[in-house]
C-alpha cells in the first residue's frame, strides 16, 4: 500500500498543476502610511468650496434648437408627433386630469374644437364628477362664444353635480351677461328647487334686487323663510322692507318670524332684533313690551342675551324702575343657573326665592318655593334636614304674611309634617309654627289636634312647654296636669318639667300636690339637672316657712353627699332668719336672705355633683 507524500503547506497549486509558492499566492494588502506631520495644512478646503467649483466647471443646460414649421406638411407631422404624444401619456396615466387638461388645451390652441371637445368628453368619462374639467370645459365654450355648446355643458354639470355652487354661479354670470334675464331666472328657479344654502337664496335676491322686481323680490322671500326658518333669513326680508321704507311690512315679517319660530333654540336672537328693530322706529314701548314678552316665555337658561340687551336698552331709555326690573331679571337668570348645576344648594334657594318675594310677584316666588321643597335631601338624616325645613317654614309664613292665603298655608304645614320622617327624627318647631297659626285662625281645636299629634309622634319638651302655655293661658288646669303627668312619663330625668309641675302646684295653693311631685322627682334614679331640683324644693320649704321640713331635707341630702357646700349651706341655713310671706303674697327677705340662697344654691350645685360621681362609679 502506497502513500502519498505529504503536502507542503508553504506551496499552491498554479494553473496546468505547476507549484507556486505561497508568496505569490497570498493577496497583499498595502501597508497604512504614517503620517509624520500632523500640523494642519496651510490651505484648509471647506464643502462649500468644493460645490462652488463643481458648479463653476458645469456644462451649461442643453437646449433643442427652435422648429420652425415651413409648410402644411410639417405642420401635419408636428401635430401627429404631439398627439401620439399626449395618446402615450393618457394610456399610461389616464387618472391623471393634468395631461387630459394639457392635450384639450392644445388642441384649443390648434383651433380645433372638434377635437378638443372630443378630449374634454373623453376626459369627463373617465372622471365625470370633477367640478374642475366641467368648468374648464365650458370656460373653454364661452372663452370662443360658443355659447349653446357652453349652455349644454352647464346643463349636464348641474345635473349631475347639482351640490356644488359654483355651476349655477356661473352658469347664470353667463345668462345675465348675456342680457337673457329670463334663461337666468330659469336656472335660478331650477336651483331653488334644490333648496341650497343661504348664499344661493341672497344671489337669487339680489339678481331681482338690481333689476327691481320688488314683488319677485318678497315672493324669493316667503319661499326662503320657509325653506331656511332661521333668525338670518327673517332679519334678511325685514331689512329689505326697511330699506324700501316698509315699516309697516317689516313689523309684520318680524311677527311672522315669531310666530314661526317660536320654539326653536335661536329665537333670542329673533325677539333682540325684533327690539332692536322697534327701537330703530322710535318705538321704545313696544320695545319693551318685546322684551318682557321674550323673558316671560324663553326659558332661563336662553334668556341671558336678551337680559343683556334689555339692560343696556333700559339704561338709555328707562327709568329707576325699569333698570331694577332688568337686574332682577339678569338676577334671577344667574339663580337659575345656580340652582340647575346643584339643586340641593338650599342657599342659593333662600336667595332666590327672596328675590322673588322682595319683587312682588306672588306667582313667580310661590313657583321658586314650590320647585325648591320639590328637592328632598337624599337621606334621612337630621344634619341634611335642618337646612331643607327652613324652606317649609318660610314657605308657610309667605303665604300667611305676604299672599294672606290662610287655606295654602295650612295646606304647607300639613305637607311638611306629612314629609318628615317622625320615626327617625322629627321638627318641634315646626309644630309649633302649625299650632300657633290654628291659634291666630282661632282654632283652638285644631292647635290641640296638631299639639296632640306631635306628642303622640315626637314627644319633645318644646312641644310639652308650648301646649302647657297656652292650656295655662285658657285656663284649663286639668289639661296643664294632664299635660306634665305625660311629660314626665316620657322624660322622668327631665329636672326642669318636675320643677315646674310642683311650681304650678304651689301657684295654685296646693302646697301638699307641690310637696309631693317634689317627693317624686328625688326620688328618681336618674335625674340630668339634681342641683336644680333639690334647690327649688329646699326654696319652697323655706318660702313655705317650713323650717323641720327644710331641716330634714338638708338631712337627706347630706346622707347622699358629705359635700363640703352643703355643710356651709346647711350651717348658713341654720344661722339665718326663716323668709316670712306678707299678706299680699309678696316674700318679704330678711336680713341674711340673701346669703342664706347662696349657700343653699351652692350646697344644692355640690349634691348634684357627687349624685353625678356615685353615677358615674355605678355605671
């Protein structure tokens, strides 16, 4: 077996098999000069310099030489090179309107119509709702007064682009300046039926305006007004009158106007001109009478412009009065606002209303009071409520003292105590209110039905108090006991109702019933004011002259407290002279009275306090 010798790595192989050696094989890369001198150079070429002299060493543009056309023959051969030209150009880019526009003007320029009419329909197949080639095309028609070429362009660019303006403009430019007023009414009325914006209507106007057909003229009008029921077109007919000095005519288009657009959103601005308008005429009354029609019937939120115009009205032609009417109106805008972004502000209410009250109006304040109740706090919660009844209360007393309705006002105070919720909270005050309005009606019955009612529903001591009062005033004693006995079923810690209870007992002369609700009263395992009580019975001991009484008194309360106050007015009791009642009644103090009471207010006011300790200790 044979082997090869081995390959030497430093040979190649060359073409016909020769060796080469690697040398010559190898590529060589040349070796980076060093640069020895790094300084800069003395001369430094900038960018700039370089396109300047590119651009000074260019060849100037080539221009083809100038053809000039020696026969007919030429003169064919330019125009098939041309066309055969524009033919490439439209097969390649046919969407294109610039190269279509190009050719046909060409051809224009060769003065053949023919086939400039022929490009100009080729390109409208193409592209048929380009505004721009039609009105080329048919600028192209009149430019050469072909004009039923240019009618006939007209007529098709309106049909099938009846929405852009521009055709019908142009299109009746050209019959008016033609002189042919008929073919322009013609197409006017054809637009018309279209029904086009404003501006189509004004040109339609003012085409018969300059050739004073005022009867077209108004008959344009009626039709525009219908067509566009808008503040614009109805300013735009009464001008018109106004201009021909038709006061009379202009006053009924406004009417009209009104009439039509009575509930649209810009009628404001209708009933300003319609003002504005009358006050033009020296009319300031009705003016004003427009003005105050509007602000009665627009709504609130509409209103501010005009109230802006009648506030600048008033002040060149009004007086005190009509300015103060203004502001309140501008006033009660600005309310209204108020009360639509947060109705339950009950503040901004108060103002309202108060504005409505302090203007006289009856109606309006009773609608503002009516809207306001209208908003029941969200919750039932006392702290939400206190600010909200207040609207009921003064709700109640409007229609007594300003409307003098009695039969409202009851009517409010039966609505409120229907409202409230007694079961969670209730309102003695209001009723309170109800009770003495039945009273001042001389209705005793029903104050004692409302007074009852409330302490079957919410038995508080205002309402205990106030029915007591005015049982007391009548006379009716039996009722007044009645009354304190269910007091102080209901409230047995309430210091004050057994106080007064023994208090109407002793001015009565029934010292034992006095006695023995004062007995009743100590003898309460709770009690909120005890310095009070034990004061007031240790006073009426004293007043009745009763000094074992008031000894033994002193006894009990010093086994419930060894006070330090109630040993000094234990003391000071002992050495002062007893209080003697004359014959008229009249207490007659002597000397050392005075100190005495102090000492026993002071003894009583500690009891109290080591009562509230022992209860505090208990619990």
């Amino acid at each position: 077996m044979s082997s090869d010798p081995p390959k030497d790595s430093t040979y190649g192989e060359g073409p016909l098999g020769t060796k080469l050696h690697k040398s010559a094989t190898t590529i060589k890369y040349p070796r980076p000069t060093r640069v020895k001198n790094k300084t800069s150079a003395p001369t430094q070429i900038t960018a700039e310099q370089i396109v300047r002299e590119a651009k000074e060493r260019q060849e100037e543009d080539y221009k083809a030489p100038k053809q000039k056309i020696a026969d007919i023959e030429e003169l064919a051969e330019y125009r098939l090179k041309k066309r055969k030209e524009f033919e490439d150009l439209i097969r390649r880019v046919f969407w294109n309107e610039s190269i279509w526009v190009k050719y046909a003007k060409w051809e224009e320029s060769q003065k053949d119509f023919a086939r400039s009419r022929s490009v100009w329909e080729r390109a409208l197949d193409h592209n048929h709702r380009s505004s721009s080639l039609w009105l080329k095309y048919a600028e192209m028609e009149m430019t050469h007064k072909f004009v039923n070429h240019a009618r006939n362009v007209w007529d098709r660019a309106i049909s099938l682009l009846p929405r852009v303006d521009q055709f019908w403009y142009k299109y009746i430019h050209m019959e008016e300046m033609m002189g042919q007023i008929a073919n322009a009414r013609a197409v006017f009325e054809r637009w018309m039926a279209w029904e086009p914006d404003h501006n189509g209507w004004n040109a339609y106007i003012k085409m018969e305006t300059r050739y004073k057909e005022w009867d077209r003229v108004r008959k344009i009008y009626d039709r525009y007004s219908q067509c566009h029921p808008s503040v614009k077109a109805w300013v735009r007919w009464a001008k018109f009158e106004m201009s021909l000095g038709e006061v009379g005519r202009a006053r009924e288009v406004y009417g009209a106007a009104v009439e039509t657009m009575e509930h649209e959103v810009d009628v404001d601005q209708l009933y300003c001109k319609f003002a504005q308008f009358e006050e033009l005429c020296s009319e300031n009354d009705r003016a004003r009478a427009i003005y105050k029609f509007a602000l009665d019937n627009l709504p609130k939120e509409a209103a501010a412009g005009v109230y802006q115009n009648f506030m600048v009205f008033e002040k060149q032609h009004g007086d005190r009065d009509g300015i103060e009417d203004v502001v309140v109106g501008k006033r009660r805008v600005q309310y209204e606002e108020d009360v639509r972004k947060n109705p339950s502000n009950y503040d901004t209410w108060f103002d309202y209303v108060r504005l409505e009250e302090t203007n006289g109006d009856v109606d309006k304040a009773r609608d503002v009071y009516e809207r306001a109740i209208a908003h029941v706090p969200p919750a039932s919660e006392k702290r939400y409520w206190r600010r909200y009844i207040y609207l009921w209360i003064n709700y109640a007393l409007f229609e007594e003292l300003e409307a003098h309705d009695p039969e409202r006002t009851r009517e409010v105070f039966r609505e409120c105590l229907k409202l409230v919720p007694h079961k969670s909270f209730s309102f003695s005050k209001i009723w309170v209110m109800a009770a003495n309005f039945e009273i001042r009606q001389k209705r005793l019955d029903a104050a004692r039905k409302i007074l009852g009612l409330a302490i079957g529903l919410a038995p508080k001591e205002k309402i205990f108090k106030t029915y007591i009062e005015m049982e007391m005033q009548l006379g009716n004693i039996d009722r007044c006991r009645t009354l304190y006995e269910k007091a102080l079923e209901n409230a047995p810690h309430n210091c004050t109702s057994w106080v007064k209870f023994a208090e109407l007992e002793r001015s009565l002369g029934e010292t034992d019933r006095a006695r023995a609700v004062f007995e009743l009263a100590i003898a309460q395992p709770l009690l909120d004011m005890p310095e009070q009580l034990w004061k007031a019975y240790i006073d009426f001991e004293i007043a009745e002259g009763e000094r074992e009484l008031t000894r033994k008194l002193y006894e009990r309360l010093l086994d419930r407290t060894q006070h330090v106050k109630v040993w000094m007015s234990y003391a000071q009791f002992e050495t002062a002279p007893m209080t003697a009642v004359g014959d008229d009644g009249a207490e007659d103090d002597r000397e050392g009275g005075s100190e005495a009471g102090a000492a026993r207010r002071a003894a009583a006011e500690a009891a109290a306090a080591e009562e509230e300790e022992a209860a505090a200790m208990a619990d």
